[in-house]
C-alpha cells in the first residue's frame, strides 16, 4: 500500500482496489460521485492522450479552484496559469503513467491568496475502460487545514 497519512486519502486508494476486480486498473464507470461524498470537492478527474502525452482536465476539483483561484474543467494541464503548478502536475501525472501505478505525494503548497503555505497530500489513480489502457486519472488532493480530516 502507499504511504498515505490523511483517512480521506486512504478511503479514496481502498475504494480504487476494492474495485479493480482483478483487472490491473478499474475505470471511470466503477465509481459514483456518490460514493465519493466525502472527497468529492478535492477531486479532479483527467483524460490522458498519447503520441505526444497530454492531461486534461475533464473536472477540476472545486475546492482547488476555490484555492487556487482559477478553474481548469475542459483545460489541458499545460495551460494552468501558475506554469510552476502545471509542472508539477504534469510531472505526477506522467509518472503514474511511467510507473502503471498509483502514486501519493506530500508537499507545502504556496497559495495565491496568501503568502503562508500549506501542508497537502495528495493521490493519483490510474483508470481503464479496458481495464489495462490508462484513459484517465482520478486525482485527489487534500490540506491539513480543510476540516476535513
């Protein structure tokens, strides 16, 4: 198992293996917005492209818009106006791809609305319609400030 701290994170990573089946990756199909009431606002969720490799977002978390102050539904990961947030993301992404496994990350975030950081966590899972072909990546992100946790 990864090395998660926060129960949202941990919840999330269980919920993605309970429903693998069997398969090596479970899809988008398998899980409902409902089953995810408890992370749903730190969700984001990513069609992946290949030839050249490209993320984008078919959902951006609300709760990181809201932090972040900009929204990135419907943007490829290479837009996002703060390029050194782009990198990184693109970064994690590409190596779930490389790896063809989950992968979880701690990081002090610096905000645009203010000049203190923020301790986060966060977790990208892979998915598959079939089951093998990585199409999409479910992405969640979590602060240790939210009340959430």
């Amino acid at each position: 198992m990864l090395e998660l701290h926060g129960p949202r994170l941990k919840r999330l990573y269980e919920a993605w293996e309970e429903r693998r089946r069997g398969r090596e990756f479970p899809s988008r199909a398998d899980f409902s917005p409902l089953d995810l009431t408890y992370i749903l606002g730190n969700v984001s969720l990513l069609d992946v492209a290949y030839a050249p490799l490209r993320f984008r977002f078919r959902l951006h978390a609300s709760h990181l818009s809201a932090r972040f102050g900009f929204e990135m539904t419907n943007k490829s990961v290479d837009e996002m106006p703060i390029v050194s947030h782009g990198r990184m993301a693109r970064a994690h992404y590409t190596e779930v791809i490389e790896k063809r496994a989950p992968i979880a990350h701690a990081r002090d975030n610096l905000f645009i609305d203010c000049s203190q950081k923020h301790e986060c966590e966060g977790l990208v899972l892979p998915l598959a319609r079939d089951g093998t072909t990585i199409d999409m990546l479910l992405s969640a992100l979590v602060w240790n400030d939210d009340g959430g946790e």
